[in-house]
C-alpha cells in the first residue's frame, strides 16, 4: 500500500492505495468514480478510458505505479455536468449514440482527445482514432458515434450552436416520429448512470460479495463437495450448496409444449449430481469482499467423475452418445412443417432445384457489460432481485419454485442494462443471488468478470439445415423441403420455440406454397441455447436465402430479380400458412434495386481495374415476426400526480431506448392535455409493477406500446370535460375521479402453431427488409470486408427516428460479425471480446445508407412494428450472397473466416486448371 496524490478533474487527491492496482480499479473502487466503466479488464474494448496528461488512457491496464506523480486525470465526470455539458455530450444524446450507454464515457474521453489535438478531423480519422484506441460499441454499429463526433467538432470550431444539435418536438408539441433525446442519455453521457457493477459499489456496509464455483468440464457426474478450506478462508461468511436451496433447485424452461419430451424442469440452481456444461454454479461463496470470495472459491473441491462431452449437434445425435439427461433422449422435441401439397412429385417435374446444407454458428452474444446483479430481502420481508433481466415477470415464474419461497414473497426489478441481445430473455444469475440473500439474510452482490460473461450465458443455438428448393420453367418456386437439427445445450428453456421459429422462417418472404419439414431440437454440453436478436431467424435465412440465389444461378437470372418476382403477393401466406398483415416486399425491392444496379456497376469498374482484390454485391431478405409466438399480452399503468404523469409499464430496457418508447407512447395521448414530455415520468420493469411481457420478439413496441396508450386514452378520457378541455389533477382528486388507469392489448387473433404441420397465425405484425451489402475479397488471403452496406425496411410508422436508425446500423453491424468473423465454439479460444470476433469500427463500414418505407400496421400502436431484430434476420447470407459474386466462392457456414474463403478461393483455382487442362485433351 502507499499513499498516492492524484491530480483528477483538476483537483489535487489522496489515496492509499496497491502500487500494482489499476487506476480504474482505484477511481471506481476508492475514489467511486464510476463514470469509468470496466467491462473486459483487459484493453480491449476501451469502456474504461480515462484521459491522462491529454492522451486516452485505458484505465483497467495502467497501475498506479506507471502513473507518472505529475500525471493529470481526466473522467467523465471532469468534462460537463447535467447543466453544462460538453459538445460531445450533446451530439452524443442528439445521435441516440448512447443506446446502453455502457461504452459512451470511453467514447466519448477517447474523443475528446482527438478534438483537443485535432478540431476538424475527417470521418476516416475518427473511426481510425477509435479503432486505434480500441473503443468497441456493441450496440450502435459505429456510425451515430461518427456523426456525433463530426457536429461536437463543428460546434467546436464555432460552425453549428450547440442548441441546433438538440431535437425538438413538432410544432403541435407531439415527438412521434422525431429524434427526442431518451430521458436517460443524460445520465449516460455524463457516466451517472449507474450500472449492476456500480450500484454494487453503492450497496450498504454489510452486502457481502458472491464468487462461484464453476465447472471447468463439460460433463461430468458430482461424486462430492468438500467446502471445509474455503470455509475457514479470511472474509467468508458462508459457502453455499444445493443443500441450502430450500425449493426445487431448479428452473424452469416453462415448456409450452405437450411434445417435448422432458419436463423442463432440468437446469439446476446448483449443481448436485450432474455438470451438464462448462461453467455451471456448484458453489456459492459468501464474503466481505470479492478478492476473498474469489480466492475462497478456488478453494472448494468438488470430486468428479468425467463423462465424454458431447459438444455440438452431430456429437450428441450419435447412436452411441449416452443421454445427458438420463431419461430423455438428446433428441428431445421434433417440429414438422405440412403446407400445401406434397413435396416430392413437384421435385420430380422441377425445372430447376437445388439441395444445401447449412450451418449457423454459435454466436456470442458480446454485450459489453459483463452480467451482474444485486439481492436482499426488504422490510417486508420480500426477496428482492436486483438483475440485467429483460423478463422480470417470466423470470419470475422461473425461478420462484426453484428457490421455495411463495410468490409474493419475490420481486425482481431490473437495473441499468448495458446490452443483452436477448442472453437475459433466460435467467442467469438471478436464482443464485436469491440463493444467497436469502440464506445468509444480508444483502449480495454478484459481479461476473468477462470470461464468465462469456463462457457462463447462453448462445445463439447453432442450427444445421438441409434445405431443398425447386421452381418451375418460369422461375416461380413450387416446393421447399427442409430438415434440420439445432443444438440447445443442455437446458431445454424455450428449446422447442426456437426449433419452431426453422419452421416459421425458412422461405420465408416467398409465394411457396408447399412445404415439407421436419427439425429437432437435440441436447448437448456446450453452451445452453438462450434467445439471441432475431431469434431462430438467421438460421433458417442462411439456408432459404443461400438456396434462392443458387436456384436463381440455375435459371440463369439475377438473384434481385429471381427473388423479386417470387415474393409474396395477394395470395400468398407465411410458410406458418398466416396471410402477412401488409404486403411491402415488392416496394422494399423496387426502393432499392437502382442501389443494387448501382453496386454491381461499382463493383464492375472496381473489378476491372483490380486484379488482388475483387468486389461483390449480395442480396437477401429478412422478415420477423413481433410477439412471442401465439397468444401474447402486455400491461402498463399510468397515473396522474401533482406536476403532470407517471406511466408505469414493464418493458424493460437492454438499451434500445425502452425509456423513450414508453415516454413517446404516452405522450402522443396524453399531450392533449397540454403536458409537455419533460412531465411524463417512466417506471419500468418492476414486477411490483404491470407485466408488460419479456423485451424479447421485437414485441415491446406493439405489445407494451400499445397498452401504454390504451391507458392513456383511458386517462384523457377521464379527464375530459363536458366543453372539451382537461381536468387538472387537483380536479380529479376533488371530483374524486380514479388518479390511475391499467390498459391492456391482447393480441386476440394469434394462434400456436402446430408440433406437427407449424401452421397457424403466430404474429399479429411483422417486420421487413432488404439487404445489399457489397464486399471486398483479397483473393491472397481470403480475408474480407463489407465496404457499403444499403438496406430497405419496413417497420411499420417510426416512433423515433434516431432509435430507429440505431437500431438497424447496430443490429447490421452484428450481422457483419455473424457472417464474418464471430463464434463461440472453443473454450480455449473463445473466451475474450475481442477472441470471440466483435467488430471493430474498422471492421464494419461507414457507408450504411438505409431506405425506409413507413406502411403503417393495423394493429400496431400508431401504425408501428417492431425493429430490433429486423437488421440481424439476414445480413449475413447477403453477404456471402456477396463474396460469391465476387470471387465466385459458395460459403454455407458462418462465420466466413479468410481461411475458408482462401480455401474456395484455391479449391476454385484447382477446378480452373484442372478444367483448363481437360480442355488442352480434348
Ligand atoms: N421503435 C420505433 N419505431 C418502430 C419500431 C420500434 O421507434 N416502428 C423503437 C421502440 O420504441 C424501441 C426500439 O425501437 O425503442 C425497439 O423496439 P422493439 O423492436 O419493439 O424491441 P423491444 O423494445 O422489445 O426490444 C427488444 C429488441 C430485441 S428482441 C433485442 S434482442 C434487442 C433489441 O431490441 N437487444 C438490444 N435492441 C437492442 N438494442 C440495444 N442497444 N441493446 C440490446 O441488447
Ligand atoms: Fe478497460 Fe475494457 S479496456 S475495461
Ligand atoms: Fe455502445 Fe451499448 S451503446 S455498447
């Protein structure tokens, strides 16, 4: 320990602190700075930049020893505050840049460097500069970063006024469909919003801190626990078992479905007999601080007896792989598709078919804030879970029996949410904070580093489709067969309903009016299978949309065109047998055909003038539905109070602007009234609250948005005079009219679709876009870039235009990583941010134009669909669409790594001489 001065924020400080400690350690942790956010501990991804002596400094890598005494820091807390903010801060709300805002204060200290050197720097600079200073955005696909940048500087250089970046509302005071700021980008841009890690840091005296003890297998049976050493270890307060799980010790996957042939009763709380992955929680340690946890966790021995792992689908399918749950076979629920007429004579008179397998990886979810969360019991004597959850309700119902308390007796409350993608839609830490609290009745905290976060949450399931697809003379489709098996991992938790979404997919967005199929969902031991963006989708679009350009290859016709006269039309019906709610892929595809005529005119005259490297464009499209399948509700409150209203609704936020959804939603109802939006207050995801629903399904717009103004028409209502003007709260209360009103949409005409045909009507609003990405392929190394990314979408009337935009450059940006360069199949190797393949700036294109045609849906609130997953339904085969018409590789996998490429690229070259010799003999 030495006593250390600090010069931060211009103020001269003390610390005792370890020489060898990091500065972020020691501003979060001792000084409570929390605006530096630590996320990967490691350099890589730049959350934690502070500026030291003018330069961006990665705090979690710089010990305080390398601290030059001289040295003046710079947080985010330094550079503007709520009232005063900096340029940067102000581009930063003006661009929705700061989505989960985890990355923001690094971004924007990174930036704030590069403007004190440099005032005016290019957009190729800025992305250089942040490539260079490793920032990394999971959410934003980097663009918005840029544009905010650019105006920061230009008011810098006095060109703009700061005031001329903000949004405003419409001149009739409504925000619908404007670029309003979220009500918590404040907070965001300024580090104040506090995130699970650093609410923890807030946490009273005694919170005793969790480390658990995981498995470093794969599969193994538990022959013993000896907790005797770490027990006696300095600082614990208890190590903690399934002995002390007072309910079942599990959690369910509420399986919904009569086929499935296990219980869904099969992921432990704690293991007791059985590792079914690497990973799983067999021990809890309790202590005063996390450093002891850790090193009391170490200490807990648990005796194994190894099983072979059976780490993907063709492993566990095996005839002689044993069960991993003893009693179901790993083949645990099967999912047909029956529409239309038989498949196999329309084969036989095909003009044209073609018959592909594909495979979709396991990607990595790559939020950046690694999961966490906090519990205690309150004065009432009620468990409460402090967690990233995007279900707070659905959690609920699945952990509450594992942990034996009544449900009353549990509520959840979700924090700060710094991106989840869909790994939170399943519980992951939540039962075991509960475990703790409740048996050592003080309060907990559970902090995950990122090598947890990412070998310990659940994956997008990989998915191996074989695919058949067949058209006539004419170039029309008239059959698709399809057959296909997803690896889930161990856990069964929603296993069946992504299986489902191969059927409600595949082929998707064509008049094809015969399909046969047949898929199952199989267990293994790698990472358990949990929603992922676009969920079930891009596994089922890399298939139909890699078939349909090949097929349109055979015809001899451009694949925009094969595509465009085979889309749906008034008769056609979803592969589910569902008449689409709007019919816009026709002008989706007129919107963007002169880009794609450009693109391929580009790559033309890039093509001819190159010889190492050749460019491509690709074309895809995607469609998903917004709903969790069949029947779905959504619940929301809104009261009025004394200075204007409160609108309580669960939609809970991972940072897609849940805040502003719920704010703009009611707002458009309520400023009848006359309020202004600074007067609607938002209370979200709280099971004390209304049960909107899981944030999952792209469903919350439509669902939570369209409860939220159910009430608040039920609120104009009754605050409607006889002469047509309001009554004020003080009228209300005075005339002793109700201060609260609940509303509620229930999607009545969905249905479930069938186990064995898939027919049915699942989604009351669907979702649309066009994809045309144009490539770069270096024909030496096969490594390749998306250089122009152009997409066309409809979602329906836009709620606010900068989420919009930031959802579709974020979600594209996470299709370029799924087709290029993501995975999550190596535990020794896929294990970091940056080992996993997160995109870097430079690795995803600033050129990103989007079209947007706005049909509005019957049933959405103000016309609206969801978006979220829209972007991340089929970028990916567009761009291997793409890298084939540039160098002629067919790719069927992803990720498209340059060795594989580089493998096509020498395979194709091999065919080429061998043909070129063929023809020498003739
Ligand atoms: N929206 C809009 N106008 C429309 C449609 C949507 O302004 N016509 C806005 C909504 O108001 C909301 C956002 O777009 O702010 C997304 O709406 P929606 O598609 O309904 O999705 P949810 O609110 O249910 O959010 C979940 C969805 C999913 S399923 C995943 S996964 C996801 C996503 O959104 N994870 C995200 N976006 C994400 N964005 C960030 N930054 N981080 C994540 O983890
Ligand atoms: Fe420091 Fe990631 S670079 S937390
Ligand atoms: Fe950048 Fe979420 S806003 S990671």
């Amino acid at each position: 320990m030495k006593r250390i001065s600090l010069n931060v924020n211009g103020v001269e400080r003390w610390v005792v602190a370890d020489p060898k400690d990091n500065l972020a350690h020691v501003l979060r942790e001792q000084m409570l700075l929390t605006g530096c956010k630590v996320c990967c501990e490691d350099g890589q991804c730049g959350a934690c930049t502070v500026i030291v002596d003018g330069k961006p400094i990665r705090a979690c890598v710089t010990s305080m020893e390398k601290l030059a005494p001289t040295a003046r820091i710079t947080t985010i807390e330094g550079i503007g505050t709520p009232d005063s903010l900096h340029p940067l801060q102000v581009a930063w709300m003006a661009h929705g840049s700061a989505q989960c805002g985890i990355c923001t204060p690094g971004f924007i200290m990174s930036a704030k460097t590069l403007l004190d050197r440099n005032q005016s720097p290019t957009r190729e600079e800025v992305r250089a500069w942040f490539n260079r200073n490793r920032n990394l955005c999971r959410c934003t696909g980097y663009k918005p970063l840029i544009d905010s940048v650019m105006d920061a500087a230009a008011v810098m250089r006095g060109e703009k006024r700061i005031e001329d970046l903000v949004p405003r509302a419409k001149d009739d005071g409504s925000i619908l469909g404007t670029k309003y700021i979220r009500p918590s980008a404040v907070a965001k841009v300024t580090g104040t919003w506090d995130f699970g890690a650093d609410l923890a840091l807030r946490m009273p005296k005694d919170t005793l801190r969790l480390a658990l003890v995981q498995a470093k297998v794969s599969h193994a049976l538990i022959k013993g626990i000896d907790t005797s050493e770490a027990e006696a270890m300095p600082g614990v307060e208890k190590v903690i078992t399934w002995n002390d799980v007072k309910g079942k010790n599990a959690i369910t996957g509420l399986i919904t479905f009569p086929t499935n042939k296990g219980d869904g009763w099969d992921r432990p709380i704690l293991c007791k007999d059985k590792i079914f992955q690497y990973g799983d929680a067999i021990a809890i340690v309790a202590a005063d601080t996390e450093e002891h946890a850790r090193a009391a966790a170490d200490k807990v021995k648990v005796e194994l007896e190894v099983l072979p792992a059976y780490m993907s689908g063709f492993a566990a399918l095996a005839p002689d792989a044993m069960e991993i749950h003893p009693g179901v076979p790993n083949a645990y629920y099967e999912q047909g598709v029956v529409k239309g007429e038989e498949t196999k004579p329309l084969f036989e008179k095909a003009a044209a078919s073609v018959d592909i397998t594909t495979y979709c990886s396991r990607q990595p979810h790559l939020h950046l804030e690694p999961d966490c969360g906090e519990a205690f019991v309150d004065e009432d004597g009620v468990l409460t879970i402090l967690s990233k959850s995007i279900g707070v309700h659905l959690h609920h119902a699945m952990i509450c029996p594992g942990l034996g308390i009544p449900p009353e007796k549990l509520r959840l409350i979700q924090n700060p949410t710094g991106g989840t993608f869909g790994y939170k839609f399943s519980p992951t830490m939540e039962a075991l904070l509960g475990v703790a609290a409740l048996s050592t009745g003080k309060p907990v905290s559970l902090v995950y580093d990122q090598y947890q976060n990412i070998t310990y949450t659940g994956k997008r399931s990989p998915a191996n489709i074989n695919i058949k697809l067949a058209c006539d003379e004419a170039g029309k489709l008239t059959a698709m067969e399809t057959d296909w098996w997803l690896d889930h991992g161990p856990y069964s938790e929603f296993g069946d309903l992504v299986t489902l979404r191969q059927a409600q997919f595949t082929g998707a967005g064509y008049h094809l009016e015969n399909i046969r199929g047949r898929g199952r969902t199989v267990a293994t031991n790698h990472a358990w299978g949990s929603a992922f963006r676009a969920y079930g989708s891009p596994q089922s679009f890399l298939a139909s949309e890699i078939a349909i350009d090949m097929l349109a290859e055979k015809m001899g016709e451009d694949p925009f065109e094969f595509r465009y006269k085979n889309l749906y039309n008034e008769s056609s019906t979803t592969p589910t047998g569902q008449k689409p709610e709007v019919l816009v892929l026709p002008q989706l595809f007129d919107m963007i055909r002169p880009k794609y005529e450009e693109a391929k005119k580009r790559c033309e005259e890039f093509n001819a003038a190159n010889s190492e490297k050749k460019r491509g464009v690709g074309v895809a499209l995607g469609i998903y539905g917004c709903g969790l399948d069949g029947p779905d509700s959504s619940e929301a409150r809104i009261e009025i109070t004394p200075t204007g209203f409160t609108v309580y609704s669960g939609w809970e936020d991972h940072g897609q602007g849940a805040d502003l959804s719920a704010l703009t939603m009611a707002h458009e109802i309520l400023r009848k009234t006359g309020v202004k939006p600074e007067q609607v207050k938002v209370v979200l995801a709280d099971t004390k609250g209304p049960n909107g629903g899981p944030a999952g399904g792209s469903r919350s717009n439509v669902f939570c948005g369209n409860a939220i103004r159910v009430s608040a028409e039920m609120m104009v209502n009754a605050m409607r005079k006889e002469d047509g003007t309001y009554r004020t709260y003080e009228e209300m209360k005075a005339e002793n009219i109700p201060l609260a009103y609940d509303g509620k949409w229930v999607a009545a005409a969905c249905t479930d679709c069938s186990a064995e045909t898939a027919q049915g009507n699942p989604f009351p609003i669907y979702m649309y876009e066009v994809f045309v990405p144009e490539v770069e392929v270096d024909l030496e190394t096969g490594n390749t870039k998306v250089v122009k990314f152009t997409t066309s979408v409809d979602v329906g009337t836009i709620i606010n235009k900068a989420t919009v935009d930031g959802q579709i450059y974020g979600g594209l940006a996470q299709g370029i990583g799924l087709a290029l360069t993501e995975d999550f199949e190596d535990l020794e190797v896929h294990n970091t941010l940056r080992d996993c393949g997160i995109p870097y700036p430079k690795d995803v294109p600033d050129d990103i134009e989007i079209l947007y045609l706005e049909t509005p849906r019957p049933l959405g609130p103000y016309g609206a669909a969801g978006v979220g997953e829209a972007p991340l339904t089929a970028p990916h085969p567009a761009i291997l669409n793409a890298v084939y018409n540039a160098c002629g590789v067919r790719v069927f996998r992803v990720p498209a790594l340059p060795e594989v490429i580089k493998m096509g690229l020498e395979a194709n070259a091999g065919r080429t001489a061998e043909g070129a010799r063929q023809l020498e003999h003739q």
